[in-house]
C-alpha cells in the first residue's frame, strides 16, 4: 500500500473583515478536505481595517469549533505559490452572485494555466449574500448595525474602532 495523500485545500481572501458568509462558506469547505488552510492575504504596502494578527485572531476565534482549519497569513505572493508550498491542489472559493463567478472564473482559469491547481466554488448561503467586508465595513462607519453580518468579535471591534474615529 501507497502513503496515504492528505487531501488539503487553500481557501484565499483579505477577510478584511471576516463576515458570517465567510465563516459560513469556510466550514463547510473544510467539511470536504482533511485540511482546509484559511489565508489571509495582505499586501503589506496597505493597511486594512484590522491589521493581520486581528483577521488571524477573528478567523480562528470564529473556527474554533473546526478541527481541521488552519489560519495563516501571506503577504505579496500569487496564491498558486501558496497552493504549491502547502502542497495544497485546490482553491476554495465563496461565491455570493453572478458577479461574484464572473469575476472568479478568469482567475481560476489563470491558476490551472499556471500550475494545474483546481479551484473549486462553495455558493454562499443566500440569507448572506448581500454581506461583503467593504459593506460591512461602510454601514459599520456610520453607526449601522451589523449584527448577524460578521461573528460578534468583529462587530464588538467594528464599533470600537469606529467610535474613536
């Protein structure tokens, strides 16, 4: 008998805030893989919202209950790099709409063209398709509410981050 291959999976995004459709559409994603590394990309030129450590802290706080997650950070590189240096074949990706799939698919053909690695969409859960990070973000900027959009965390640190500026 062979060595056993470990099926893993990237699953990209600045998660800049992380959103309940991303906590959504990452834990059933890890339900197909043995491992489902979340990574958080940043360009390190940019500052977000949160800084990295805080995206990594939230994700984690936020998968806790998912055993086979792991959340690292990459910063400046080309996901198909990531995929080969984690030995990983498959990128997870969420789609919200038919915007979401138009924009994805250039980029999923452009990362089989350059290194063979699938990538593999999980629609989001329609009660959470109008939820993005920059709407979050935007309605969360002005005193909105966005309870049920992002994991109580997030939100708790939306607000406080909001209130000094």
């Amino acid at each position: 008998m062979g060595e056993q291959r470990i099926r893993r999976a990237v699953s990209p995004g600045s998660f800049d805030p992380v959103t309940s459709g991303h906590v959504d559409v990452l834990t059933r994603a890890a339900g197909l893989f043995d491992e489902l590394v979340v990574a958080v990309l940043h360009n390190p030129d940019k500052s977000g919202t949160f800084s990295v450590e805080e995206r990594i802290g939230f994700l984690e706080e936020a998968l806790a209950a998912v055993a086979n997650v792991r959340v690292v950070a990459f910063g400046g590189r080309l996901i198909v790099d990531v995929c080969r240096e984690l030995d990983a074949p498959v990128i997870v990706k969420g789609l919200r709409s038919e915007t979401d799939y138009a924009y994805e698919l250039p980029m999923a053909a452009m990362n089989r063209h350059l290194t063979g690695v699938e990538t593999i969409f999980v629609p989001g859960d329609g009660a959470l398709a109008h939820v993005s990070s920059s709407l979050v973000r935007q309605v969360a900027s002005f005193g909105g509410d966005v309870t049920g959009l992002v994991p109580d965390p997030v939100r708790d640190a939306l607000v406080a981050r909001y209130r000094q500026a």
